[in-house]
C-alpha cells in the first residue's frame, strides 16, 4: 500500500514540474516574441529615419501655375522654346548646310540644301511627338505653314540626320544648352542611368538554345537637379556598360554650367576615385558604401572622410541622400511622356534618337519652370566646351 502511495506521489510531482517546465516555456516564448516585436518596430523606425529628412518642410505646390504650364506645354515648346534652342545649335554647328531629300518645290539645279537650323527642329520633334518618321510628316508640314521652319524635309532626311555620327556631340551640346536657363536654381544634382529599349533583338543564339528573345537596350547616363529634375548631362552607351566610370564626366560638365554643392549617387558610383573628384572640387557627395567596404583610405583622403561620416551619423547621411530619388522620378517622367522605346534601327540613329528624347524632356521642365520659378530661357548665356564624346574626364 506504502509502495502505490510512494508511486502516486512521484508520479503527481512529475506531472506538476513538466506543468512548470511548460508554464516556463510559453513564458519565455510570449517574452520573445515581445522583444521580437520590439526590435522590428525600432528597425522600421530606423529605416524610415533613413529615407526621410524629419527637418524638411511640405512644399505646397501652385496648382494655378502648374495647371497653365501643362496647359500650354505643346505650344510653347513647339513655337517659342525648340525654335530658339535649334537656331543657337546651328550656330554653334557652323555654316555647313546638310544635303537632304525636300518634298518636291525645287528651284534650280541640283539637289536643294537643308538648313541645320531646320533638320535640327524637325529631328528632335519628330521625337517630341513620339511617332515615326512617315506619320510625323503632316506634323513638318503644319509648322512649315506657321512659318516656324523654312522648309518641311522629306521624312527619310530626319533618318539621315539622325544616322551620322558627327551629329551626336552636337546634340550633347544642345542637351547641356537646353539646361542653362535653370542654372541659378540647381545646386544639388543626382547621378544615375537607367535603360531605353531598342526594336533590335538578339539574333541566332535564342533562336538555337530555345531560350526567351529579349531586346537590345541601350543606357543613358544622366546627372539631374534635384528641384527641377532638369537634365545638365548625359552620355549614351551600350546597356552592360559600367556606371562608375561615368560619374566624373557627367559631374565635370554639370559644373561648367552650375555651381554644384552636394552630389548623390547610388552604391553602383561608389569609388575612391569618385569621391575625391568630388572633394577636390569642394563637393559633397553623398554616396552610400557596401557591407564589405572600409575606411582605408589608399591614397584616397575624400574616401576615409566620406566613410566615417557614413558609419558615425547615418541619420544625417541618408537625410541628405534621400534627395537622390529625384533622379528615379527624371526617368520616370521621360518614359511616360516620351516613351521607353526607341523607333530607329541603327545604333548610331538611336544614340542620336535618344539625345532628341532627353532635349525635348528638358524643353517641357523649363517650360515649367518659366511659371512656377519665372525664369527667362537665355540658351547663350555661357560659352560652352563642345568635345567629343570620346574625350572622357581625366582618371
């Protein structure tokens, strides 16, 4: 009888601890997963803190104003603001006249000569109106009767323009031109590059190994205000193309126009050689580095400075390198009002093609800007460097 009583006892005092040891664990659990909570509360705050500048007054936007610039947008870029702009790029072009196809109102002998002035017009809206060569030519046709150009070109004499390659660096300039009325605004500018897709596809290899065909794309590299998103430089190249080794160029052709104080750029532009171009010019650039990456400097002061400055106080890094997302919505309005893709069939007609796309976009910001900052569009007002596009910036 003392033996069943002994094993009862035991059994019940079993039962009660393993109770315990349950009552203990579902403690610490409910413990846990409080802590756990916890922390992801404070990390989304920490995240947020990152991508917001808490010292950063709401701007309220002029509806008044902004509803009349988009109002008068296609006037106002077509009659006033791209007629200036191609008379001040043919000058700079030279006297050299280009032989192209007219409609047929000859006089004289001989193949007639097109004016740079008007090939130059009619090239960047044919882009503007986002519509190919043949449906664009009732377009050339009406300004030609309001007396904005000369001379309506046959439309395969846009394809031919934007076909040769010495056409390309003056179009540059004429994207940097286009920038100059919005000079005494921006000082603050954002790198990026985002892809233009092609009508080009890869050829026999997809075709062989059944695999899913995809376009040719090609990359524009562009530095942007961050108050206007205006466009003070870009450079064109093969889609795979590296983005770092761009950041120099685009940065050194914004400051013969602006007076630039801070620079942003995402991880893809972070480089010892960047920075201190940068700082060598007393700019700031708000670049931010990889998990891997460390303060060595390796000859690179504006590399060690830039580090600290980015473990030390992250709040007030990310406070400035929000702004940076400017530059995310320059593409987005380019696409959306212009298009992603591009109509012509050869590489160099698309690199040209593209030039004309981001020209006519800074057209349509300054358009805006004339009403919302009253500025006066001055496309001479600083003797630009036309170089090649070859000549890069000094490593």
């Amino acid at each position: 009888m003392s033996i069943s009583i002994t094993i009862d006892q035991s059994y019940e005092r079993l039962l009660r601890m393993k109770k315990a040891a349950r009552m203990k664990e579902k403690l610490h659990r409910e413990q846990m997963r409080e802590a756990n909570q916890i922390a992801r509360e404070k990390q989304a705050q920490e995240e947020k803190a990152k991508h917001t500048n808490p010292s950063r007054e709401h701007v309220r936007r002029d509806w008044a104003r902004y509803n009349e610039a988009e109002v008068r947008e296609h006037q106002h870029v077509i009659k006033v603001l791209l007629p200036e702009l191609c008379k001040v790029g043919a000058e700079r072009m030279g006297d050299s006249s280009i032989d192209a196809e007219y409609i047929p109102q000859k006089t004289g002998r001989g193949r007639p000569k097109l004016k740079n002035e008007d090939i130059l017009y009619c090239a960047i809206l044919k882009v503007y109106s986002n519509r190919a060569s043949r449906y664009s030519a009732g377009l050339m046709e009406m300004v030609e009767n309001m007396s904005i150009i000369n001379r309506a070109p046959h439309f395969n004499a846009i394809s031919k323009f934007l076909n040769r390659e010495d056409v390309t660096v003056h179009l540059r300039d004429m994207l940097r031109l286009s920038a100059l009325p919005l000079s005494p605004l921006e000082t603050k500018f954002a790198i990026d590059s985002s892809g233009f897709r092609t009508t080009a596809y890869n050829s026999w290899m997809p075709e062989k190994h059944r695999v899913k065909v995809k376009n040719v794309w090609l990359k524009a590299h562009i530095a942007s205000g961050v108050l206007t998103n205006i466009i003070t430089d870009a450079k064109i190249t093969d889609g795979n193309a590296s983005d770092v080794l761009e950041f120099r160029e685009l940065l050194g052709n914004t400051m013969e126009i602006f007076d630039a104080a801070e620079v942003y750029a995402d991880k893809g532009y972070i480089a010892r050689y960047n920075l201190q171009f940068a700082e060598d010019r007393d700019i700031a650039a708000f670049i931010p580095f990889r998990k891997s990456d460390r303060s060595l400097a390796r000859g690179s002061p504006a590399w060690y400075h830039a580090h600290q400055r980015f473990t030390e106080n992250p709040e007030e890094f990310y406070s400035h390198y929000h702004l940076r997302s400017n530059v995310e919505t320059t593409f987005s309005c380019i696409k959306e009002k212009l298009g992603e893709t591009l109509k012509s069939k050869n590489k160099c007609a698309q690199i040209n093609e593209l030039y004309c796309k981001l020209i006519a976009y800074n057209l349509t910001v300054v358009n805006k800007a004339m009403l919302m900052y009253e500025v006066q569009p001055d496309f001479l007002s600083v003797n630009l460097r036309v170089e090649n596009d070859s000549n890069a910036a000094e490593v």
